[in-house]
C-alpha cells in the first residue's frame, strides 16, 4: 500500500514512543494498534515494521528518542586524557538445536540474533559510574538506547579499557553500530587488560574473577541469586530481580576492572602515552599521577636516557634526549645489521 510522509512520521514518532514508554515501565502497543491509528486497518502492521525498520537502518535516528544519560563528561580541557572503562553484555542468539554435543548450527538455524543487553562505564578517576540495560524493554530486541550511550561514551574517549575488549566489546559494538547505520565513533586507542596479563603474567587464571580476587579490594562480584546463565535466561524473560543483579555485577565490573588496570599499568612496556592527549607540559602517569621523580637512566642500542618513576604507581619511563656527549657519540660501535 502506498503510504504518505506524514504516515511514514508518525508511524516512526509512535514507534518511538513505545520504546519509551516501554522503557519507563509502562505498557507497550502492538505494531497492528500502530498500523490501525495511523493506516486505519490492523492488518497493515507489515507496514509498521517496514517502515521502523527502514528507518533505523538509514541510521539517522541516533540521538531520536531520548537515548539514556550518559552523565557528566570530563572537562575536555582538564589535565588528564579521557580514559574510559567500559564492559557491555550481551543477549545469546536464539538458535533450533538437534543436540546438546558438539552442535554444529547454520544461519538458518538462528531464530534470533544476540543485541546489547547492558552496558557500564566510567571514567578514570571519576566515582560516577554508567548503567544501562534493556528492562522492560527486552522483547522489543531494540537496544538503540544503549547503542546509542555508548557511541556518544566511546567518541569522547582518548583510550577506552576493558578486560577482553579488544577481541570482544569494541568488535561487538562496532557490529551493531555498522548495522544500525552508525558511523564509527573518532579513533581511541585501546587497552586491554587480558593483553597485558597475557603479555606479563603467568597468573593461574586471566580471567577478571581471579584476577580482581588476587589483585584488588573491588573483586568481581561472583555468587548471586542466578548462577551464570540463569541470570541471562532471566534477564531475557525481564525478571526484575535478575536485572537488579545484572547492575549490580556489570557495574561492580567496571570498578573492580578500573582497579585491575592500576595495578598492571605500571608493568605494561606497550603503554598508550596519555601525555599526547593533554595540552600540558608536566608529565602525567598512566596511573593519573602527577608525582614523577628522576630514578637512574634507561639505555636503548648507542643511547642514554633519564629514567623517571611514578611514585604513586611505579610505572618507569624515559626522557627522548641523549645524554652521551657528542664524543661519546662517536665513540660507540653498534652491531651490524645482517
Ligand atoms: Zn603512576
């Protein structure tokens, strides 16, 4: 059926809508309601779910609706870089099975596809932590919101850190984003806290329970109401006690993760270098701190260099000046290459 532009609006401001009131609790509308008000019969509800769909997928929706806060961000001019901690989880794909073993499954076999199911994140050095899930929302398989929070979260970030993040948080975000028509956030560079342990460590497990069990006061929290994936089962189902507990875990995720990253910092040789992202001339550590002192000297082939230690962290860095005289200079054989 031939529908106009203003039908095409409205169906999309109503669409909106539900999602909204959907949302905040209330209750929801069917797409055949939507198609009987704006179309003026209930069996035009294919065309309510064209038109959204058309919608989302020309991706200018983002920012429409009433995405969630983000909070406050960082002065952008402030001493330090923006630095985000950031951990998402996700809904499973529904799949037709024939077996419990070694089940092999085709495209054909999904019935539904996994999306965002919460989200948290925080700056460094910020007590405000950000929570966002998909309560009440759930069946819709709509996480615009959350896409949305964190585009906005990830483009304002210098560096972005996660436990695993660099195999799965960003390469998940950045699919849902392509497929909802988002452009890519601006360039961040990454730190993974599974990297570093895998490149440093041979810890007993890499995993952030053990790790933030060993290392920190903010562990991982572990047993709760609904083991492993009864919580996601019950999330899926909108149970309010399971989505309690999933803010819960994923926020006290990102402040035990947050805690992780301090302490492997300063035995990360691979470091991003926050001092690029600041306007200042006085050094600051990985770690925030300021209070560097001058510790002994760091050689590289023929060079000399001032080494310097974060007192708060430890983290060893160097100056890019030589030090040798230019005699010295000359003076010095290095290998030959070959
Ligand atoms: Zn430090």
């Amino acid at each position: 059926m031939a529908i106009s532009t203003t039908q095409i609006q409205s169906i999309i401001d109503l669409k909106l809508l539900d999602i909204k009131t959907r949302r905040e609790g209330g209750d929801g509308r069917s797409n055949a309601s939507i198609a009987e008000e704006v179309l003026g019969s209930r069996t035009a509800e294919s065309t309510v779910r064209r038109v959204y769909k058309g919608y989302k997928d020309n991706g200018n929706y983002r920012g429409v609706g009433g995405s969630g806060s983000v909070g406050s961000l960082p002065n952008k001019f402030s001493h330090t870089p923006k630095v985000l901690f950031f951990d998402i989880e996700t809904a499973p794909n529904k799949m037709h099975g024939w077996s419990l073993w070694n089940a092999n499954f085709g495209l054909n076999q999904i019935v539904n596809e996994w999306f965002i199911l919460s989200y948290s994140a925080k700056w460094l050095g910020s007590d405000e932590v950000f929570y966002e899930d998909m309560e009440g929302i759930v069946d819709t398989e709509d996480d615009t919101h959350l896409l949305d929070s964190l585009w906005k979260l990830i483009d304002e970030a210098d560096v972005v850190i996660g436990q695993n993040s660099k195999a799965f948080d960003t390469k998940k975000l950045n699919a849902r984003w392509i497929m909802n028509g988002y452009q890519p956030p601006s360039p961040y560079k990454q730190v993974d806290t599974l990297d570093i342990a895998k490149r440093k460590f041979a810890f007993t497990s890499r995993k952030l329970e053990w790790m933030t069990d060993k290392l920190c006061e903010n562990k991982k929290l572990t047993h709760g109401k609904f083991a492993g994936f009864e919580l996601w089962k019950e999330c899926l189902l909108d149970n309010p006690e399971a989505w309690l507990e999933m803010k819960e875990y994923n926020m006290m995720d990102v402040v035990s993760l947050e805690e992780l990253y301090l302490k492997l910092a300063a035995w990360d040789n691979k470091h991003v270098n926050f001092n690029l992202y600041t306007e200042e001339n006085k050094h600051i550590c990985r770690c925030g701190s300021h209070r560097v002192v001058e510790a002994g000297y760091a050689y590289t082939g023929v060079s000399k260099f001032q080494q310097y230690r974060c007192l708060d962290c430890g983290t060893t860095t160097r100056g890019r000046v030589n030090l040798f005289s230019k005699e010295k200079r000359k003076s010095l054989h290095m290998n030959v290459a070959g």
